[in-house]
C-alpha cells in the first residue's frame, strides 16, 4: 500500500468513527486527557509500595504504554489490554499477572527492541515484576486494581487513541515536581514552560535539511520532545514505510545501573506518547518506531557519560543545542580525576571550570559546530565566581554571547538555586570579535506557582521575553536596538564591554532596587540547602585564598613608588588641558523617552551622569574629537566618562569636561576628580556650577622632561581598577553568604 492509498485508508477509517446512524458531522474526534487517571494510578501505587515518586511513574508508563498498544491493535489477543480484563474473575490476581509477565511484556518488547547499544527499550517497571521480568506476585492485587481504573477510565472516557496534546507535556512534569531522588545527583527537572520557551528561542524550525540537534544531558528528553512536538512533528510522518527526519536528533544521558538506565527509558516512552498521532496511522511501523527512539535517545554507561563522548570531526558537531547541565560542585572532583586519567580527555578539558556544570558547558561549545547555536540552562555561579573566570574568558573567545536570560529562584522543583538561560553562538574563527550588544531579560513569573502546588497562572514572562529575542535576532547590529526593546522594563540590551571575564554576568544585579519595584518585583529570598550552603563556604574561602594570591602579585610589581612619582598641579579652569561647559536647557517637546521617535537615537543626561533623561535627535555639542568628563551639578558631584566619538547632549543640570591634551589620560583624570571632590565638599549646599568647579586642581604625574606621563597616568589607573575589582568582589562574597536562608 503506497502513502498516499494509507493516508486515505486511514482517513476513511476516522470517518467511519465518527459517522453513525446518531451523528453524521465531520469534526475533529475529541480529545482524552488521562492525566487524572494517572494521578490515581501512581498514588495507589506510592501508597502501597513506598516506593519514590520516580520509580512509581515508571511502571504508570509503562501501563499507559500497555493500554495505547492495545488501543492500537498493536496488542492482540491474547496479550492486549482486554484479554487480560477477560481473565478478572476466572483466574486469580496472581494468574493476572503471570500471563502479563510471560506473555504481554514479550510481546511489547518484541514490537519495540531494545537498542543493541544500551540494551534500553521502552518499558521497564520493576514493582509488578522483578529485575529479571518475573511476576512479583506480592502486588498482583495492586496490578489487577491498576488495570481496573484503566479500565473504569476508558468506560467514562473512551480508548488512547486520542490523547490530548498537554497530556504528552504534563505527565511526565506532574510527577516529577514531587521526585526528590534525582537532586542529590544534580538533575533537577526543567519546567514545561521554560523548556517551550527555550525550543521557540532556538529556532529550530529553521535547521537546515542535515542539521544535527542535540540534548547531551536529556533526561527524560524534554528539549528534544517539545521541539518535535512545537515545529516538526512532520519529520516523523513515513515516506514509503520508511521514517527519515530531514535533521538527526539525539539526546543522552549517562548510567550503568538499573536505577539510571530507567531515565532514557522514560525518555523512550516519552517519544512514543508524543509521536501517538502518528503511530496510530503506522501500527505495522513499530520496530521501525522502535530503532527510531533507540538512534534518538543514547545512555552512556559510564561514570563520565556523555562528557566522556567527544566529536572531533566538524561534521559530527551539532549544529544546535538545548540542555539543562547536572548541577554539582561538591564531589566534582571524582570526576575531574577519573578525566586526568585519561589523557585525551584531560587535554580536551583544558579549562579546569568548577563543578560538573563547567566541564557540561566546555563539552557544549566545544561539540558546537562553527555558527552553531547553544541554549543552556546554568547556575548563577558560572557567572560569577571567580574560580571560573577562565570559563567565561574561554566562553567570549569561542563564542558570540547572544543573551543572558535571568530566571527566578525556585524555578525548579526539588531545589531554589537561581539560575539563567545562556544563549552562545560558536565563532566561525575565534579571531571574530563581537560587533553586536548582548540581550538580557529579568523573568519573575513563568506560568506557575513558584511553591510546592505549582498551579499554572497566566502570569508568564517568558512569552515576551521569547517574542523580543527573537526580534533582536534579526535587528542586534541596528543602531536603535537597545532604545527599542528596552521600552520593556524587563529588557536590557547591554553593552558587549561589559561582559569582562573577570566581572559577574549576573545580569539581574543592572537592575536597580527602583526598577524592580516599579515591575512589582519583590527581591527574592534566597533558600539554600545545608549542602548548598556548605559549598558556598567552601567556593568563598577558595576565592578569598585567590584574592590574597593576587595581593601579593600586586606588591611584587615592579612599579614606580608613589614618593618617586613627580606631579604637576593643574587647575580645571586651563583652558590649555580643558574647555569646561554646562549643557543647554531641554524642553520636553525636544525629549523623548525611549519611544515615540525612531530618530531620536541621542542620549541627553541630566544631573544623573549615568543614566539618560531622555533621548534628542540632535546634540547640543558641537564636536566630539576629544573624551569628555561628565558631572551632576546637583548632589554629590557625581562623575562619568564619555571616550573620543562618543555622542551625547547635556541638559543644564550637566556639566561637561572635554580633556583637550592627548597627554592626558581621560580615565586618570576622572580618578583624580573622584579622590579631590570630598576635598572640595561639593553638594546641595555648595553647588558644583561652573565657576566652583573651574577653582578645582588635580595633580597630573609628569616625567623628567615635565611632561605629562601616560605610562604613569595608565599604571594609577590600572592599580585602582585592580583594587576597585577586589573589594567589589570581597563585598559580593560577603553579601551572597548574608542574603541566604539555608533550609534545614
């Protein structure tokens, strides 16, 4: 039977279900949602097992896997569903499941072989039978009353055959929210709603026919799922009885042992729910089903797994990758010496990233094909910690840092650790230099309760953090990116600059108190585990170990002594080195606000020097050939600094500074401005206005011929920044320990 004679046989068939002598309107055949049922199915199951929620779930699939092939007609007397119904009550439970045992699991195995790589397939409960597939007699009774439900269900509901599409997202979501065994191994579930919003992030619906698309640490295959199911369910309908996607997916997970291989197993099963609709109209396809989940989802049977797979040839690299990494610091090192015994591995793994997260994110970009993209859900400490500075400088020179996504605390299940959505392009060379600003998004709501209940909300900021991504993806070189989709408060279009490997990409920190009250976010408490908090000790005395390395490098510089240094004192009125000038009045007619004029792309700043008051299409200064020094007249005498070519206007409340000798150091001046202005005691009171300001005098360092000295100038400013870096570290440390709560 050719496709196209299939496809309408089986359309007749639909019709035929649907036209009786009681209804003669064509429509859609209506859904099932069985999640109720198997809510029920796997409380009962829990309750009388005392068995965890995870290994519960796995013999609820494998029933509902049992009932759909049955449903199908895959299964037919004398191993389906109903044969086994028929048996109630002329034989004993224990009969039951003897015969489910002997004879109906063989079948299903049978249909969908195990893969002969990893020796998985797509069934393996162990409450009903034992390891070795024998009928675990002691819960006959709880296997008959299972089926009963079944059974109850399909009487008020009607057969698997038209399973409602959030069933195949929610079932596997609902039990897991309440697992607590995958935590102590750092596999934490990621929510249905951010791995949607990841998938419509990706672009995947774009690959090109041959792409290679990956989750190296998959689970139970969430990523790849949502993605077939969301953009190309398509490439799984056969042609000519054969399935042949136009793009290669895999997913992989790692383990040797019964309890671990169950994982990719579930992701199987998962398959198979998500492809129902189309194995339905393909029921003599099933080994063919069966190869296609065993080339998808691969396990690893190592302690290493997927970390120890490396592709070398380009080819083999993936073009586009979706992962949520293991989270673990402490024991990590089991790991990284089983690697060092391994000189490949050792060599491949030559960024020496804390924890398993940072030898997850070195696989990714290194597994990456050139222009590949990466989507990888991370902890906050690969962002921050100083132990991982190398990581982030290895990360900018392999890669182009497309967005930093923030995401709320307790956006997983079993644990309240903050994490973010990293977005990595791999560099066609790594000599590219990044030419384009970097997305960032503050999420506090995604769809769902951040509690225990998880009840679905329709608060959900990923939906627009989705919608502009996806347009800065198009207009990230454009000059008016950053004042177009920052007219959403939770969107910031940051510089590239300051994404410095040794500063914290923590991009939820560049939002003020302020702007985050005026978004109705309250700040999050940060709930740790006794665990989590030991580490963060451990990671704060190895950092502060570091810092006090550093102090003695600073020391050991061979530097000038500052007694040796000569100055020479110059007046800010001199219009030799500088031409002082306030700003011109602004009314608001000439403002805009970060919208409503596409041409008014000029930042105008006020009294606060950091920030902009509005937005001009043209500049009140004439000529931007020299670096200019900015300061509030109103305040604290607050200070910025605008390089040569940078273009700004200036209110009256502003005033500026243009530094008009090469020989002096824009940066040093600034500093020298910041040391003297207490000395002045500019404020309110003593306003920092035009005049005041012409009576200030710097020392500027100068060389024996008494001209100003760069070098000097360079080496202060240098010293200051390294210190300034320190003690800013020293405070965030101090400030990470004193924000948590640690459970107990």
């Amino acid at each position: 039977m050719g496709d196209e004679t299939r496809k309408i046989y089986q359309l007749l068939l639909q019709l035929l279900q649907i036209i009786n002598d009681k209804n003669s309107i064509i429509k859609e055949p209506e859904r099932i949602d069985p999640l109720p049922l198997a809510k029920r199915v796997w409380q009962d199951i829990w309750v009388a097992t005392g068995k965890s929620p995870e290994k519960c779930l796995y013999n609820v699939a494998e029933l509902f896997i049992y009932k759909f092939l049955s449903d199908l007609k895959l299964l037919q007397e004398p191993e389906n569903f109903e044969f086994l119904i028929s048996m109630m009550g002329k034989r004993s439970n224990k009969d039951v499941l003897s015969h489910y045992a002997k004879t109906c699991r063989p079948k299903i195995k049978e249909l969908f072989p195990k893969s002969w790589e990893d020796g998985t397939t797509i069934i393996d409960g162990t409450i009903f039978v034992n390891e070795d597939g024998e009928a675990n007699s002691s819960q006959s009774l709880l296997f008959v009353n299972s089926l009963k439900k079944f059974k109850e269900f399909e009487s008020e509901q009607g057969t698997f055959e038209h399973i409602d599409k959030d069933f195949k997202t929610k079932i596997f979501e609902t039990f897991f929210k309440q697992s607590v065994g995958q935590k102590a191994l750092g596999q934490y579930f990621t929510p249905r709603k951010v791995v949607q919003a990841v998938v419509k992030m990706s672009g995947i619906e774009n690959l090109k026919k041959g792409a290679r698309f990956c989750d190296p640490f998959c689970g139970v295959g969430g990523f790849v799922l949502e993605a077939i199911n969301l953009y190309r369910i398509n490439d799984f309908e056969p042609i000519e009885g054969e399935i042949k996607p136009p793009i290669t997916y895999f997913g992989f997970d790692k383990g040797f042992e019964k309890d671990d291989e169950r994982t990719i197993i579930l992701a199987k099963a998962n398959m198979l729910i998500y492809l129902t609709e189309i194995i339905s109209k393909n029921p003599n396809l099933s080994q063919k089903f069966a190869g296609l989940f065993n080339n998808v989802f691969k396990l690893w049977q190592s302690n290493l797994g997927t970390l120890e797979k490396i592709f070398e040839k380009e080819e083999e690299r993936f073009d586009l990758i979706m992962t949520n990494p293991p989270y673990v610091t402490s024991g990590s090192s089991t790991i990284k010496n089983e690697i060092s015994d391994n000189s490949d591995l050792d060599n491949f793994y030559s960024i020496n990233a804390t924890g398993i997260e940072g030898l997850a994110l070195e696989w990714i970009i290194k597994n990456l094909k050139k222009g590949g993209k990466a989507f990888v859900i991370i902890p906050e400490g690969i962002l921050n910690r100083s132990n991982d500075t190398k990581l982030r400088k290895f990360i900018l020179e392999s890669c182009f840092l497309e967005a930093i996504i923030s995401l709320p605390g307790k956006t997983f299940f079993s644990t309240p650790k903050k994490t973010y959505i990293l977005v990595l392009t791999r560099k066609q060379n790594i000599q590219d230099k990044q030419d384009f600003p970097v997305f960032t998004y503050l999420v506090s709501k995604i769809g769902e309760t951040l509690d225990v209940k998880r009840f679905e909300t329709d608060e959900n900021d990923l939906d627009e953090a989705v919608k502009l991504f996806r347009i800065f993806q198009v207009t990230k070189k454009e000059r008016n990116v950053a004042q177009d989709l920052s007219k959403n408060k939770r969107c910031k279009i940051q510089q590239f600059d300051l994404f410095a490997p040794e500063q914290h990409w923590s991009v939820d920190r560049w939002w003020t108190k302020d702007e985050k009250i005026e978004l109705g976010i309250e700040e999050e408490a940060q709930l740790i585990t006794v665990t989590d908090f030991l580490d963060l000790i451990d990671e704060t005395i190895t950092e502060l170990s570091n810092i006090s390395k550093k102090r003695t490098a600073i020391l050991n510089k061979k530097v000038q002594k500052n007694d040796e240094i000569r100055y020479k004192t110059v007046s800010l009125s001199d219009r030799t080195y500088f031409n002082l000038a306030i700003g011109r009045r602004l009314l608001k007619k000439d403002l805009f606000y970060g919208k409503g004029n596409n041409r008014a792309t000029i930042p105008a700043f006020s009294a606060n020097v950091f920030k902009p008051f509005g937005y001009v299409e043209k500049s009140n200064i004439s000529e931007f050939n020299n670096p200019f020094i900015l300061w509030g007249i109103d305040g604290e005498f607050e200070l910025s600094y605008k390089p040569k070519g940078e273009i700004f206007a200036a209110t009256d409340h502003c005033g500026t500074i243009e530094v008009l000798d090469e020989n002096l150091n824009p940066e040093f001046i600034l500093l020298s401005l910041k040391l003297v202005k207490y000395q002045y005691g500019f404020d309110r009171g003593l306003r920092a206005n035009l005049k005041n300001v012409g009576n200030v005098s710097i020392d500027i360092p100068v060389n024996e011929k008494d001209d100003f000295d760069l070098e000097t100038q360079k080496y202060l400013v240098d010293s200051e920044k390294e210190i300034s870096t320190i003690q800013n570290r020293i405070s965030e440390l101090n400030n990470n320990i004193q924000k948590v709560n640690v459970i107990f």
